[in-house]
C-alpha cells in the first residue's frame, strides 16, 4: 500500500547509515507526490530536519497566472509585486496562498518586475529623499505581516549595469538583506550576462537565479560568467523556461533532465522554472521530469550506501 503524504509532517528527515546530507535533503522532495513507499519506510527512525535548511536543493516555480499551484515546488513565486519610485508597495494581499503553499512545506517568495526600471527601480534605489529607505520599511512590513519567506529582484536593463546603476543595485540588495535577514528571510535576483551586482552585493544575496532559458551551451556560458566573478555554486540556481527560446525546452524532457542532474551533480543551489502555469498538469511535465530526476538520483545515492 502507498504511503500517504499528508499523514508526513512539516519537515521529513530519513535517518540511515552512511547516507550524505545531499541525500536528506533530497528527502524533504519526496513529501510532494513522491512518497517512498510503505514497506521501504516500516522499519527507518523518523526525526526532523527543517525544511529552511540552506544546504536544501531548491526547486523554484515562477507563477505568472491562472490556478495556484504547489507540487514538486521547494519555492514558489506568485509574480511581480508593483511598487514606485518613491518607495510606495501596490496593495497585493497574498495570506491565502502563502497558507496554502505554506501547508505543503512551500516557501513563499514575492518579486519585483524591473521592465519598466527608469520608473521604478532607478528612482526608488537612489535613496536621495530616502526612498530606497521608505522600500526596505514598507517591503519588511508586507513580508511579516503576510508571513511570506523573501524576496526576488528582477532589475533588468537590455544593455547592462553601467558602475553608477551596478552600485545602487548592489546598495538596495546589501541594505534589503540586512533588514530581512534577521527575520529568517531571504534575498534573490535574477540575472543574465549584465553585470547586475558588484562583489558587495553579491556577497550579501543569499542565492542568483540565472535566466538560462534555453540550450546547455547558454547555460554552461552564464555559470562560467558567474563563477569568475566569484559567485560559489551554492548561490546558483539554474533556471529554465516552459515553451522557451528555439529549443522549445519546456517540452524538451532531455534537455530539462540533464539541466537538472547538472545542477545536482556540481552541488548548485538548485533550479528555477518559469512559468509554471505554462507547464501541463499530467505526466508530460517539466515540473514532474525535475522531481523524477531528483528521486531518482536520492534512490541511486541510498542503493550505494
């Protein structure tokens, strides 16, 4: 009989012999429609590890509409929060969902939209009348009383950072990360080949999300273009695209496997997909290719150990 995954609690930690921390970790994946089954588990001591652990591979969904949804997600990103340059929030009341992804062991996290950045981001970052101050304020607040987990930045400027914009940026991830995480929150960005941070704010945001959506050759390119500016694997997520780019990789299942495996295989923070509302609800996945790649390699690990 099949294990039921509602009856597991909010964290899920296998204790077994000679199995690495990759391997636990894994296991926390294993909750959402990935129960191990009931004759493997019978007889293994249960404790707990929390499901915030930052060593946790992360399985990220970019939402951009239509039904909720939450399964084989680690994080999951509703969509763009909108703000202006003076530092002011859109109202956008997100405690519904935040309970129910937080139901289902997945974290929360809000993001900012930067297309139309001379609006926006550039004005507000500047902090000449003390907007970016009013941001960090107004942004802490929402995020406590919504109980949600952090925030994403995706400033975007087609022909990169020149060093003025590089250090505002840098500025507002370095002071956001300091209010933020005392609160357990955490600070991401998206980025590209455009020079986003300097080594100050790359240092103080907690991962980069890399918009590499299409084939292996792009994404072997943005890691190297990361990792010499010093950015460690653990602060790297892979990202890829539902129906992206000329290899139409949301439905390329050996392109969206070996893109996962990778990140696995060199110890990167983990994957980003976007959008997961573009992704099929039934097997032909890429959200289901993602969390059949990461069982398997959890099985093959606990079959060598």
């Amino acid at each position: 009989m099949a294990c039921d995954s509602r009856k597991v609690s909010h964290e899920l930690h296998l204790q077994t012999n000679g199995l690495s921390m990759f391997s636990k970790i894994l296991a926390l994946l294993m909750v959402g429609g990935m129960c191990l089954s009931c004759q493997s588990t019978k007889n293994t001591t249960v404790t707990f590890i929390p499901l915030s652990n930052t060593n946790q591979f992360k399985v990220i969904g970019f939402f951009g509409g239509g039904e909720w949804r939450f399964d084989h997600l680690t994080h999951f990103i509703p969509g763009f929060l909108g703000f202006d340059g003076d530092g002011n929030l859109s109202a956008w009341d997100l405690s519904d969902v935040v309970a129910q992804a937080h139901s289902k062991q997945v974290k929360v996290i809000v993001s900012f939209d930067g297309e139309h950045w001379e609006k926006n981001f550039a004005p507000m970052s500047d902090n000449a009348d003390g907007s970016r101050d009013r941001f960090i304020a107004n942004l802490t607040q929402y995020l406590s009383e919504q109980d949600i987990d952090g925030v994403d930045f995706d400033w975007e400027i087609g022909g990169g950072f020149s060093p003025h914009y590089q250090k505002q940026y840098s500025d507002l991830v370095i002071a956001t990360a300091a209010s933020l995480r005392p609160l357990g929150k955490t600070v991401s960005i998206d980025v590209y080949f455009r020079d986003e941070l300097n080594p100050q704010g790359l240092a103080a945001v907690d991962w980069i999300q890399l918009m590499a959506y299409q084939g292996l050759d792009e994404m072997h390119a943005m890691i190297d273009y990361w990792r010499s500016k010093g950015v460690p694997p653990e602060k790297i997520v892979i990202g890829m695209a539902v129906g992206w780019g000329d290899a139409n990789e949301g439905f390329d299942h050996d392109l969206v496997k070996s893109k996962t495996e990778y990140a696995i295989k060199k110890n990167y923070a983990g994957v980003m997909l976007f959008r997961t509302d573009l992704d099929t609800t039934s097997r032909d996945s890429m959200l289901r290719v993602v969390s059949d790649v990461i069982k398997h390699t959890y099985a093959q690990e606990v079959a060598n150990n």
